[in-house]
C-alpha cells in the first residue's frame, strides 16, 4: 500500500513537472564559421590541385594558457569541391565589453598559419591574424563579426551562414 501511494505521489509530481510553462527562452547558439581563402583570381588556395597553394594550416590561440595552443578546426569540402575552414569553438574568448549585461561582447584571437607550396615544394610560411568577436545577450550567442590581419571581413546579418572569404 505505501509503495503505491509514494508511486502514486511520484507521478503527480511529475505530472506537474511536466505541466508548467517555462518563462526562460533558449538561448540560440549561432558559432560555426565557415572560412574560405581564394586567390585574386577566385581560385581554392587549400585545393592542393593547383600550381600554387597554401596546403597546409594550421590556427594557435594568442589568449591560450600556453605559447602553443593549438585551435580545432576542419577542411572541409562543398560539394563542388571548394575546400574550406570550419571553425566552431577551441580558442579562448575574452570579454571586451561586459557592462551591459544584456549585451556581452567576446573576442578570441587566432594565429593562422599558412603553408605556401608550389610543386610540393614549401616556399614560404606566413602567420596572420583572425579575430573574432562574438554577441552574447539573453537570445542569443552569435558570431558576429570578423577580423583578418585587422581587415573587418564579416559582420553578423540576421538568418545568414557564418561565412567570410579571404582574398590573398
């Protein structure tokens, strides 16, 4: 008798659980950044296919808790074949303005670095700088703008991809 009366307790309790409206929304979470790097003339600079390339990439995080903090990423491929960056999280951010706090700004700063060959052959490595900033308010985390060698390269349009196209 005890054990249906606490099972009986148990699904009322649930039953109520279940039946209240939560106020809160969901904070929409929008980071993934897809990054492409083509040449003056449109041409893949990661299709290794080509003369001349950056084959290889590789990004370190400035704010890491180390001097080499190496930053996820993937190349990834459309379905024309152009390859591509995915970034979706790894480097640290950092506040940058907090005071209102419905409206928080974060950045992360990335070293990217860039394997040029030409036949397979390695002629240069160049690091340059990526910065993004993220907007944080109580709807949403988003990235919303982008920065490459302090160039601005993408600002956050509402319902748009996370693309930025580099030109070298």
């Amino acid at each position: 008798m005890k054990k249906n009366i606490f099972f009986g307790i148990l699904v009322i309790f649930c039953a109520f659980l279940s039946c209240r409206t939560d106020e809160d929304e969901l904070q929409r979470i929008d980071q993934i950044l897809n990054i492409y790097m083509k040449n003056k003339a449109g041409r893949d600079l990661f299709h290794n296919k080509k003369d001349l390339t950056y084959f290889t990439y590789s990004f370190n995080d400035v704010n890491g808790v180390a001097d080499l903090a190496p930053v996820n990423s993937t190349l990834r491929a459309t379905a024309d074949s152009t390859l591509f960056i995915e970034y979706i999280a790894g480097a640290k951010r950092v506040g940058v303005d907090s005071l209102d706090p419905n409206n928080k700004i974060y950045r992360s700063d990335i070293t990217v670095s860039l394997i040029k060959r030409l036949n397979n052959t390695i002629l240069d490595t160049i690091q340059e700088d990526l910065r993004i900033e993220y907007r944080m308010t109580p709807s949403v985390f988003e990235v919303s703008k982008v920065y490459y060698n302090d160039t601005l390269q993408f600002t956050k349009q509402e319902g748009a991809p996370n693309v930025v196209t580099i030109v070298k």
